[in-house]
C-alpha cells in the first residue's frame, strides 16, 4: 500500500466501567485503510469488532461510564480532535455506516423517501423537494421498483431486504468516501444475504468507496474484502491479505476458525472441528494470550506473555508458535 | 364470498387493515365525549337561558318540561349549568395535563436522552414533585395564588408534570438505543434534531393515550377542589362546585348533587375506556405495528 490511506487507526482502546471492573471491549487496535479498498473484520460475538467501528466515529463515547483512547486519522487528520459540528459534517458527508438490522435502524415513523433525504438536507445544502427527487433516484439505484411510490411508505411496508436497502440508500446518499456495513447481513434471510452483499460490493466499486465490513461470517468475508482482519477478545490477532489469511493462517486461531467451517471438497458426513471452550470473560482478562485456554498449540508462555502482533511480509499475527508460512503437502 | 378467492392480488397494494370491529364499548364513550365536547363549544348558541339567572322562587325543582334537568338552590336551570360547567371542566381538563406534558414531557425526554447529571436532576426533582400529596399542593397553589380559571389550571399543570415525565422518560430510553437514532447521528443529525425528528414522534403515540386518562383525573382532581371550595370562583359553573352547592340539598332535592356527578362520571367513565382502547392500539406488544 503506497498510497496514503483513507483511514488510520493507532492503538484504539474502548474501556466500559461496570460493576464488576472495566471491562476492555477493545484493546489496542491498529490497522490501515486504503482508498478505494474493503477491509474485513471478522470475530465472533463479543469480540469487540462492532464496539471498534462504533467508537472509531464516536457514536460509543455518548453513554457514561465509556472509555475511548488512541488516535484516527481520516485523511491524514485526527477526527477526534475535531469539534462537534466539524466532526457532525464529517460524519455526515464523508462517512456512511449500513447497521446490522433493518428493522430498529430505520424511524418507524418517518417516511422512508425522507429518510434518505435527511443527510442530503443536513449535509449537501440539498433543499426539500430537490432532495425527495435524489431519494428516488437513490432508491432505483439501490434495486428498490417503483421507488417513487416506495419513497412515500413507512419503513413496516417493506420486507427487511428491502429495509436493508433503504438502509444502504441513507448510507451511501452524500457520497461518502467510507461506508461502514456493521453485520449488514446478519438479520437478512439467507437468500436476501447475497444480494445485499452484492449491491454494497457494486456501489462500492462504482463510487470508489472504501469499506469496511465486519461479518462473523468468514464466508462473507472471503468473497467481499482485500484484507481481513481477525479479531479475538478485543484484539487484532492476524491480519493479512484476504487470499493469503485463507490459504496461510498463522495464527492459531484462524486456523481454527477455518477447520469449523464446511467446505465444499470435503467429503460429505465429514465432521466439523469446533473450537473448544467459550471465549474470555473480558472483565477478568489476566496476562497471556486470550486464546491460550482454547488453543492446542499452547506452551507455558503463552500464559505469562501477550503476544504482540508481528508483521512478515505484510502478513500480521500475534502469536509466539505461528503455523508454517506455507503449508506442507497442500498441493 | 366465493368471488373473493377470484379476486387479483395487487402486489405491493396497500394491505388491508386489521379488522376494526365497531365495538359499543368505543360508540358509546366517543358518542357521549362528542356530545360533551360539542355542547360545551356551542353553549352559547343553542338558546340556554343563563346559567347564572337566579329564579329563587322556582329553586330546587325536579327535572320538568321547562327545566329538562331541574332547578338548583338557587333557582338556576340544572341543564344550562351542566353544559357551561362542562366547559370548565374540558377546558382544565384539557389544557392542565397538556402543560404538564408540555413541561414533563421535555423534561423526561432530555432525562431519558442525555442520561448522567441530567438524568440525576430530572430524576430528584419530579420525585420531589411527588412527595408532596397532590391534593395538598393543589389547595396550596389556589390558595396563594388566587381562585380563577388560569390558576386551577396552572396548579393541575403541574400536578401532572411528573407522570408525563415518567412516560416519557421511559419511552424516550426505549427509542434512543435504537439503530435509527445511532444512524440519524452518523448522518450528521445535532441532539436537537435527533431528539424532535427521531425520538419524538415515535413518543407521540403513547403520551396521547396517557394524555387521554390524564384529562379524566384533572376532571376529578378539579372537581374536588371546586367541592373544597379552591376550584373555579362562584358564579361561573363547574361540576365540582355544582355538587358541592347540591349536597346541602342533598336530602329535599337529590337531583342537584347527583345530575352533575352523574355527568361527571360518565364523561370519566368514558374517558378511560378510549383511553384504553388508543393505548392497546398503540402498545407495541399487542398491535402489530
């Protein structure tokens, strides 16, 4: 990667304080976004991919008791120095985010062809009659029929496909140079899943968005990101490029996580490998590796010693007994 | 009907509604509140002699044909005082718990919103508010202040501000967590704009169906204080004082306090069963919505 990218991330950290101790949701994370590229992070629940994002664009920091840390650089500048409205216009024209479920993330009682023309009013100076028009021409271009009739319903009318993109028509409305798909299938029928995966990959494509896409679905993943990230107990544990993560995992984990998952070569009746053992209580988090409990390739110091993450050739893992960087007899 | 089944499916065609059943439990209170409201806004117009004429030697008469509903102590016509109490009552019924609303309703929402600090002191001052017996607070404000229209309302006002606060405080921290209110701020939304675009009209719904039950305890809570003789100032009627004027006459002339609180009980009655029809549409556990 060359060229600056859009968006940077240093050390971000997101502490919730409860009862039972702070609980560190994410924990030191770093990573680079490129213009123009789909970045994947993928980790099961409570890994802290979502709280990442969130806190990245401020949108964790409004409840009490929240600890945000580290820096984000967007564009080369540091947004959360930014001042509120500097930092409300910034998120409103240059960053778009497609929520997980369809159905709490649109206003039951607002029209939907306003809804899409909210930003474009707040942020592009749009007045209201140019932005109802935008808002049907935004619904055709997201594959929703008769959007001049659809931009005057609610969102109860519609399928949750089609919530899903309307959904993305707010996002990507003000042309925004990152959009954020947090889980964006996760709520969807399986058969909606695909198209909605499609329509993010083709208006990312054609506007030349950088996007973020966080999935628990490795599958998801794989088809729609360049580079993934592997997120585990709040902490980035491999990261590589998408080809190279699937076809060399070094760390441990994801080596796991792809044996759990069926594959098309296997034979049929082949048994899935699942990952022993639950993950950590992040509010009893003691020195070590977090996946040490769970891990089979565990020595004595991966419970004394946090692995930092280590880069070869571009090819991030924190790990101290990494797997071979090429597999032996996988031809 | 068999020529149902043929008949075509539109698709994408508006739905037909659930089944709306014409229940005599909604005809009726809404026909009695239409009659009440509808009388009290045309009092002056339908030929009622004055409701503060003085016929003392016809006082205290059984309903008749001159006097459809009787003749108070006074010798005042029963059914022209009713009507123009029933405006009394509307109008503090009405207007107190919509400026408790007003007030409780903001003062919840930015509660429920914010959260932290402002939830602490929106939270301590309505539970002050409630410590003080209602009725109490009520006769000491009217009291002080002065028997008048104005003042029965005000002090009603504030009697209701903490439950509105409650209601909407509640809702308002049902709604804020919701998706739509994280992507209405990623939009670039300020709070304010949040609050009036996103999470208010999403609370308009259930504060109606509050409101409604609300205007039928102001009705009773101003007819006590006009019975304790802190309500609305003598000559202008109001249900509350008419009943305190009958129960002298309780024994001769039973019509007098029993007209006025029949009225007042069936407009009560018939608030709270449409009230409680608009709150089981609008609960989102048994509507479909």
């Amino acid at each position: 990667m060359s060229d600056r990218p859009i968006l940077s991330v240093r050390d971000a950290r997101v502490g919730f304080n409860t009862a039972r101790g702070t609980v560190r949701a994410v924990d030191g994370v770093s990573f680079d976004l490129g213009a123009g590229r789909t970045l994947g992070i993928v980790g099961e629940s409570g890994s802290g991919k979502s709280v990442l994002v969130r806190s990245l664009i401020g949108l964790v920091s409004t409840t009490t008791g929240v600890e945000v840390e580290g820096q984000v650089l967007f564009e080369g500048g540091d947004i959360r120095k930014l001042a509120p409205a500097e930092f409300r216009g910034l998120l409103g024209r240059d960053i778009g985010i497609v929520f997980q479920d369809p159905m709490t993330s649109l206003n039951p009682v607002m029209k939907i062809g306003r809804q899409i023309g909210e930003g474009l009013r707040l942020n592009r100076g749009f007045d209201r009659s140019a932005a109802d028009r935008r808002s049907v021409e935004l619904l055709a271009e997201v594959g929703i029929p008769e959007p001049e009739r659809r931009a005057g319903q609610y969102p109860h009318e519609m399928s949750g496909g089609m919530r899903q993109r309307v959904a993305i028509a707010i996002a990507i409305a003000c042309a925004p140079k990152l959009l954020i798909a947090d889980e964006p299938t996760t709520a969807l029928d399986v058969t909606v899943q695909r198209q909605i995966l499609d329509l993010l990959q083709r208006e990312q494509r054609q506007r030349g968005m950088s996007m973020i896409l966080i999935t628990h679905d490795l599958g998801v993943a794989a088809s729609r990101a360049d580079d993934i990230m592997v997120m585990y107990a709040g902490r980035a544990v491999e990261t590589a490029p998408t080809r190279e993560i699937f076809r060399t995992p070094r760390m441990p984990y994801t080596e796991a996580l792809l044996r759990s998952l069926p594959r098309l070569s296997d034979r049929t009746h082949t048994r899935l490998t699942a990952i022993p053992g639950r993950p950590p209580d992040l509010a009893r988090r003691t020195g070590g590796c977090a996946f040490a409990p769970r891990c089979s390739y565990r020595t004595e110091r991966c419970d004394g010693e946090q692995p930092a993450l280590i880069r070869e050739d571009g090819h991030g893992f924190a790990c101290f007994h990494p797997l071979a960087a090429r597999m032996t007899g996988a031809a | 009907m068999s020529a149902s089944a043929a008949k075509p499916v539109v698709a994408g065609a508006p739905v037909a509604g659930r089944k709306f059943r014409l229940r005599w439990s909604l005809v009726l209170p809404l026909g009695w509140l239409l009659l009440v409201v509808v009388l009290a806004i045309t009092a002056d117009w339908i030929g009622l002699p004055d409701p503060a004429a003085q016929e003392l030697i016809l006082r205290r008469k059984p309903p008749s044909a001159q006097f459809l509903l009787g003749t108070d102590n006074l010798g005042r016509d029963m059914l022209s005082r009713v009507i123009y109490g029933a405006r009394t009552s509307l109008i503090v019924g009405i207007c107190a718990p919509f400026l408790g609303f007003l007030i409780g309703g903001a003062i919840g929402m930015s509660a429920g919103y914010f959260r932290g600090k402002v939830d602490l002191l929106a939270v301590g001052f309505i539970d002050i508010l409630l410590a003080f017996p209602a009725l109490v607070l009520a006769l000491t404000f009217t009291a002080y202040l002065g028997q008048s229209l104005f003042n029965v309302t005000l002090a009603l006002g504030i009697l209701s501000i903490p439950a509105a606060a409650r209601v909407s405080r509640a809702n308002t921290l049902a709604w804020a967590n919701r998706d739509f209110v994280l992507a209405a701020r990623t939009i670039g939304a300020s709070n304010w704009r949040i609050l009036t675009r996103e999470i208010l009209p999403n609370l308009l719904p259930p504060m109606f169906a509050f409101w409604l039950v609300a205007i039928s305890v102001i009705i009773v809570a101003e007819g006590a204080l006009s019975f304790l003789g802190l309500g609305i100032p003598a000559p202008q009627p109001s249900w509350g004082g008419m009943i305190a004027d009958g129960r002298e006459a309780l024994d001769v002339a039973p019509h007098t306090a029993l007209i006025p609180a029949a009225v007042m009980f069936i407009t009560v009655l018939s608030l709270n069963f449409v009230g409680d029809i608009v709150r089981n549409m609008v609960d989102p556990r048994r509507s479909a919505l």
